[in-house]
C-alpha cells in the first residue's frame, strides 16, 4: 500500500479490477483504494502479470502493506511476503495502542472493515467519530463504556485512554 498523502496511515481496498492471472499494461488500474478523503486507482507499476491479491476487498490496511504480487512471467516463483507483511501490522497495531502516530485500524481477521451501520437495538447510538467506532470494535471495547470527554463525541484518543487505563495492550485481529 503506497502512502497517498502524509497524513493517510492506512486505506482500505476497494474493488480489485484485476483478477489473479490477468495481464497487466504499467500505467493500467488494478485495484480500487479508498481512503478517509478521496477513492481512486492504484496503477500498475509496470507490465506483468498480477498473480495474487494478498489483501481482500473492503480489508483496511497499513502503508507499507503488500497488497498484491506482480511478476514478469506467469509461471515464475512467488516471492514469499508473509514475514513482511506480519511486520508491518506489528508495527502498525503497536503504534495505534501506544499513541504513535494517527493509524485508525488494522485489518480484520475476515478483512472486512465490519462497517454494519446499524443502530443498537438496545438503545439510542453512543455518537463517535468513525475512528474511534474502529478502534473499539478491532480492541473489543463497548463505546457505551468510554464516554467522551469534550464535547459529548468519543474520539480516537477517547477510545486509546480508556484502553490504556485498562491496561489493554493488544488487540485488532489477525492479518489474513
């Protein structure tokens, strides 16, 4: 996953235009990003072969994160990103629990963001901004639990406090 813009630390997939097997010109579109500002799509480096999506749509990943192997020849041996990519989201959660830097979440086990848009049924929605209602859900917190602590809105921060105060050290879901 490139980096986009200075501040985007992460983006989810969108739509893969290209399949696994398919020709690919450079210059031509493979795969559809979104990001918290703007939706476009990422380009092909160069011409080749694209012989597997490592990241499913509508996951949420990190910079930094291999989404997808290209390669010259059809037959030719994939490289094996697993370590890399297992790193890269170990740095990715230890900076969204510890506060460094602005990451929103790291991809679900499933890699589906699980944005449901339901209300509870149990009573009237808690209000949060997106991230926070991400962060929550990939730590297991109930925001009902959190409260906000300017404005009546839970945020990020709100969300990263009452997990330290807990002493939550992990959480997110695996990688793949």
């Amino acid at each position: 996953m490139p980096r986009m813009d200075a501040n985007v630390d992460e983006a989810a997939i969108g739509c893969w235009l290209k399949n696994p097997g398919d020709g690919v010109a450079a210059g031509e579109p493979i795969v559809e990003i979104i990001t918290d500002k703007a939706t476009f799509q990422l380009e092909g480096e160069r011409a080749g072969f694209l012989r597997a999506h490592l990241a499913p749509e509508k996951s949420v990943v990190p910079v930094g994160y291999i989404i997808a192997l290209l390669s010259d020849e059809e037959s030719e041996p994939l490289p094996d990103v697993t370590d890399e990519n297992e790193a890269v989201m170990r740095r990715y959660r230890e900076a969204l629990l510890f506060g460094a830097g602005q990451a929103s979440e790291p991809p679900s086990a499933e890699g589906a963001p699980g944005r449901s848009g339901k209300v509870a049924a149990s009573g009237p929605r808690v209000r949060a901004t997106p991230a926070a209602r991400r962060l929550a859900r990939r730590a297991g917190v109930s925001l009902e639990e959190i409260g906000a602590r300017t404005g009546g809105i839970i945020s990020e921060d709100d969300v990263l406090d009452y997990m330290r105060r807990r002493g939550q050290t992990r959480g997110g879901g695996d990688a793949r």
